[in-house]
C-alpha cells in the first residue's frame, strides 16, 4: 500500500475538513466489537448520531437527519418526506426520485456507521487504498408511488455478493400504513479512484464490512438477474441521438451521477408510454463511467409491457448502460 | 364567472380526490378574521397543520414535514436537510437546489395556510376562475452555499405588488448559527389556466390574500430590478443551440418546470467559469412558457464577474427567459 505525500496528502486533509465544515461528523462507540453510533442496537427515537445539540431552545439538530439504525444495528432507516420538485407530470415520484432517496439512506447508511472516511461511501481502509464503491447493477421494483407530502420510510442494509462484491438491499415503506410499496437490490463493487480499475475487496476493508452484513434477501435471488440484451440499430425501434450531458449532471467525481443515466434512458421511450404507463420495475447495468463531454444515444425497444434498453456513446458506440424495464397502464 | 360543467367539474373532482389521497389536506381555523392553521399565531413545535398522527408508536407524521407559522402566522418557516444528490460538483448545493426548495417553502406555505385548492399554490377563488400563479421574475442572493448534511431554515411571506401582483421573499439560514446565507425575492402575476393570458387579481382573490400579507422587504426595492439587456448573436459571447428538455424536466402542468431553465442557462457559460467561481446572485425574467417539443438556444455574455443570458426558442427565437448573474472567485 502506498501513502499518499505531499500534495495528495494536503488533497486529503482539505478534503478531512471540508466533510467536517459539513457538518457530517458522527460520534462512534463500540459495543461487542462492532461500530455502531451509540444506539446501543435498539430502536432509539428518530437520531441517527450520538451528537445531541440543542440551538437556540429550537428543535435538536439530529432530529432533522430522520435516521437511525434498528435491528441490532444491521438495519439501517431513514424517513423522507416527497417534495413538490421530486413529483413528475403524473403528480407521483419519479423513478429517479426514488433512485436518489435510496443513495441518500445508503450514504447516511454508511455515514451513521462510522465508516465513512470521505463523505461519499468509502471507509477509512478504502480510503487510504484510494478505493471507491461502485454500483453495477440496480434494480427497483415499485408497488405504488407516492405523492407529494406522502412520508416514506427507507430500510437498507448490506450483505456479501460473491467473493469481490457487496450487495445493497432497500425497502420503501408507507410510513402511515407500513405498507410495502418498493424493493431494490443493488450489486457494487470496488474501483480504484485514480486508475478506475476494478479491485478485490482488500482483507481490511471485509474486516471493516463484514460486521454489518445482514443476509437477507429483499427479492428473491433468481428474479431478474438474468442478463439483459445488448440492442442495436436492428432490434431496436427507436433511437434518440445527441444527447448532451449538463453540467449539473456530474456528480463530486465530474461523472454523471447514476440516477440521470434514467432521463436519458426515458428519452427513447414512446411519448404515450411515458403518459399512460408507471415503470413498475427497472433493471440498470453499468457497464462504463460517462463524462460531461460525451454525446449520449439512447435506444429502446418496446415488446408488450417490457421494454429493453441502451445507452451508449454516440462516438464509438460504447456501451454506457443497459436497461430494462416493466409497465403497468396507469 | 362561468362554473364548469360536465367533463371539467369531474375533472376537478378527481383532482381533489388525488390531492385528498396524497395526504395535503390541511384543517383550517378562523382566527381574528384571519384564516390560520390552528397555531394561534404564535411559535409552535415543528408542525405545519393542526392534523396529529400518532403512528404505529412512531414519530408523529406531521413531524416530519418540518414547517410552522411564525411571527403571528405571516411568516412561514421550513427546514429542510440538504441531500446528497442535491450538491453539485464542488460539493455544495446548487442554485437548482436553493431554488426547488424556496418553490417547496413557498407551496407548503400556501397549503398549510388553508389557502390551498389545488394544492399547488391557487387559492379556492383562483380555482373557481381557472386561475394559476405565475412567477415573472426571482433574485436570489447567496452568501455562502450548504454542503450535504447541512441543516437549513428558510422563512417566506407575501406582499402586495402593485395593483395585479404578489411579491415573495424568502430568507436562508443557517439552522444552527442562524446566519443569513441566501436572501431571494419574486413577482407573481395571476394567468388562465386554459387561455394561458394575464390577468387582473379578482376582488374575491385580493380578500383571501391579503390578509397575510406582509410588508417588510428582504432586500431594497431598487437592488437589480434595473431591466435585462436582451442579448443577439452580435452580444453574445457563447452559444448553445439543440438543448432539448426531457420529459423529466416537466412539471404537473406539462410545461417546462422554472427551475430547469437554470440548467440550460448554465451551458453557455464558459467551463472555467463553472468550475472556479460561485455564483453570488442570479435573477431570472420569465417572458414565455417553454413545453417539450421546444428546441432551446442558451447565448451569455461575461463581463469580469458578471453575466447575462437568454434562453430562447431554436426555431424562431422566441424568448423565454432573460437572466443576469453575479459570480465570485470560490
């Protein structure tokens, strides 16, 4: 393992106090060997930290973060409110709504842990191997959407995936009715962030994880892993070209961030379909990083109520992310 | 006044049916002649409606929408945490974000003032006459920008704009050192729903209204609402031509949703720009609505740390908005 120096080090130490400027810090104790935020594994009001401020006689400071660890600390649950912004034309969340509050709980997931090193999901040892998690494979599968106001609880957890993978499992909950109304399963991981070459899990990193793991399948294993058709000009019926990646697209890397690869996917889908049908599930396949300069194609085919679909560079026709989907009329 | 028949009053009635199952409803006293919403006019604990929930042994429901009246219910107050997916590429929120959460404020203040009828910000009056509000023109002014975690308080209130015209002000702060970090004002003239033309505020309108307005301005009046030049292909610096909006990018309405047309604004504005400076203030004249089918066309013009903008149709130049920007060296 090499040390950073010099001026990665300095990197690093701005890095360290910015997250702390953020406010993100969180108090960590240990209890049988395993971090956990000072909840002691029970179910403990709405807090997800130990740092308990009271200012200026208002309402703490932790209240507002709307997430704690339940289960023995395996469990992971945040709660969300719908913001007018997060409704599409249709009045409900969108899928890409969704995709975000499930990236929030899994970073406060880990933040919460007392894992995170730098803010955006890395632990301390990933961290100082300047390792990174990345999402291959999502797939959410959604009951009923909700509106704007609606409140809904998000539980998440991890499990091993294989030998050099780590699964993420959610659950989407009416908070008023405690009804199930979304599932999603995600495969990761690990990059090195300077060489974007994929890593085994270094033994100090699974020392790190393995505490956590909870091996509990949210969908069943054989559902929708089977691998998804790569299309062309041929197979498919409608193609999109000239898509332009925004600025506000990129992510902190300056790639664009995984939930937006779903507008441009939507981009090919036949008008009527997008006005009379709901997405009740979506599969994505990450196959490679897309920056801002890249021209994007997006191509889909439609068969009944399923829908494939590919996103790819309109240069080379490099594969950037394939897709498929299920609808439900509205 | 025409009252609507057949197909319109059943369409109105499932649009009440659908706001009524996404939970916005609000109960509604009468306090002093004012309408309130059962706070008594006085600082109460986190919630913004009189409904109390208790569920399931949790948290209540209405404590997770985090608003409440202040200072004699003229002043609504929300806060709000900022999310991970709501930080640009330098970490800290984007003015996409500051602006989605003064419109989230803004609608939350409406709604719990029992003003509400569609529950997107038209009065009972309003919805009788067809009639919407329409945002003409916002400044915001940043201080410093939030990073992922922060806690945010935003207070907003109403004003009388000359004889057919509300103003909105808003202010930031931050939640735990109640540090002003963003001041924003806006101008809202009444439109048809159908015709799509101007109009006068009705006299039924004005009386729900007024009673909360609130004379007090965020900023001095005569702070940029000098007009916008409106730039040509000779004044501008940079062009942007084929930027298409995405079916993501509609709101409710099915017209493009305001706070997209930032997005847009930025891709004529120099990469260097974009990545070494903040910007400090942005004010957006709306001329015209934009829907899907429109191509757009960005032009800026930098002049040291300033900027101006048009947004405009592809085709036949129309204008849709004008924009004038301040930026600062991060």
């Amino acid at each position: 393992m090499r040390r950073p120096t010099g001026d990665l080090r300095r990197k690093r130490e701005v890095r360290s106090l910015c997250v702390k400027a953020c406010g993100a810090n969180v108090s960590v104790d240990r209890i049988n060997g395993r971090k956990v935020n000072g909840i002691n594994g029970q179910e403990a009001p709405y807090l997800g930290t130990k740092i308990v401020e009271q200012v200026n006689g208002d309402v703490p400071m932790h209240a507002f973060k709307l997430g704690r660890f339940v289960e023995e600390s395996l469990v992971y649950r945040q709660t969300f409110v719908i913001r007018s912004y997060e409704i599409g034309p249709d009045k409900t969340a969108t899928m890409e709504t969704l995709m975000n509050l499930l990236q929030e709980t899994a970073l406060n997931h880990v933040m919460t842990s007392g894992l995170a090193s730098d803010g955006f999901g890395a632990t301390h040892e990933m961290s100082l191997r300047k390792l990174i998690w990345v999402v291959t494979r999502i797939n959410v599968q959604v009951e009923r959407y909700s509106c704007w106001g609606d409140v809904i609880e998000i539980d998440t957890w991890v499990a091993a995936a294989g030998k050099n993978g780590m699964r993420r499992d959610w659950i989407i909950r009416d908070y008023s009715t405690k009804q199930i109304i979304t599932k999603a399963t995600s495969t990761w991981v690990i990059m090195h962030r300077e060489t974007r070459r994929l890593s085994k899990i270094p033994e100090q990193v699974r020392k790190e994880v393995t505490p956590f793991y909870l091996d509990r399948e949210v969908m069943a294993a054989d559902n929708d892993t089977n691998k998804i058709d790569k299309l062309n000009e041929e197979t498919a019926e409608n193609i999109r070209s000239g898509l332009a990646p925004r600025w506000s697209d990129m992510d902190v890397n300056q790639h664009v961030n995984n939930v937006k690869y779903i507008g441009w996917i939507l981009e090919s889908v036949p008008i009527n379909v997008l006005e009379d049908y709901n997405l009740t599930s979506m599969t994505l396949e990450y196959r490679r990083e897309c920056r801002q300069s890249h021209l994007l194609e997006s191509l889909t085919s439609m068969k009944n109520l399923g829908s494939t679909h590919l996103l790819r560079m309109q240069e080379n026709k490099a594969e950037i992310v394939r897709a498929r989907a299920e609808w439900r009329s509205k």
